[in-house]
C-alpha cells in the first residue's frame, strides 16, 4: 500500500512540475477558435464583428479546439461603408448641398436618428407615464384631506 501512494505521489508531483515549467498537460495544448469551413480560424471578436456588418448570420461559425501554434484571425476595425451614392442620398433627404463636389457634410440630426431611432417615443412614454402617476398622485390626496 505504501508503494502505491509513493507512486501516485510521484505521478502528482510530475504533474505539477510540468506544469509550473509551462508544459501543455491533459489537453492544455489547444485554443478555442470559431471556423465556418474547418480550414480557417478566427476569433469570438471576429466572429461578431462579422455578424454586426453582415458577412456572416449567427450559426454561420463553430466553435472548435485548435492547437497553440494554428493561425486564428483576431478582430480589426472594419471601416463604415461611405460610397458616394451613400452621401449623395443622405443629402437629397436632409435637404442639404455640399459647397464642392468632393466635401462631406455633417448631418447631427440625420445621425441621431439613426443611432436612436425609438428615444423619442421612449422619452414620449416617460412623460406621459409620469403625468399619470402625478395626475393620481393629486387626487389621491384630495380625497384624504375630504375625509
């Protein structure tokens, strides 16, 4: 019995030092990467960058275990599409015409629609909500000074 506790403690023992000198043990030689055709890798950044800009749909990727050394893509910064028809259109909606032909135009309205296109009706709501509450605020306290 006490042969087989040295042995285990020696087995233990090994474990551990290979791991405080950084060897891959019990499957630590992989990293987690996302893989559409299982030839190429990227990253969980990329992988949502790639849905936010429409290249892929969620479920397009899996996840998948790759060794250390495998090449996996990380995230970039994609820049926002800005062709001409894109500005030209934006003008002709808001009315407004740049002084030369290649000049950009910056439009605060336009862009705060976009970003929040429901902070109106929100903002709208909080209010309306809150005339309520006061409303029954008020007559809540009418009827107990009657009393």
């Amino acid at each position: 019995m006490g042969i087989i506790l040295k042995g285990i403690g020696v087995v233990i023992g090994l474990i551990v030092l290979l791991q405080l000198l950084g060897a891959p043990v019990f499957g630590m030689d992989t990293k987690t990467a996302y893989t559409r055709d299982g030839i190429n890798f990227v990253s969980k950044e990329r992988v949502d960058e790639n849905i936010k800009y429409e290249y892929a749909k969620p479920g397009d990727y899996r996840e998948v275990q790759v060794p250390l050394n495998t090449i996996v893509v990380n995230a970039s910064t994609v820049p926002e599409p800005a062709s001409e028809q894109v500005k030209q259109e934006t003008y002709e909606r808001e009315g407004v015409q740049p002084s030369e032909p290649g000049q950009t135009v910056h439009i605060s309205s336009g862009e705060n629609e976009i970003k929040y296109p429901y902070a109106a009706l929100g903002i709208g709501l909080l209010l309306i909500v809150g005339l309520v509450v006061f409303a029954a605020w008020v007559i809540n306290l009418r009827s107990h000074q009657r009393k």
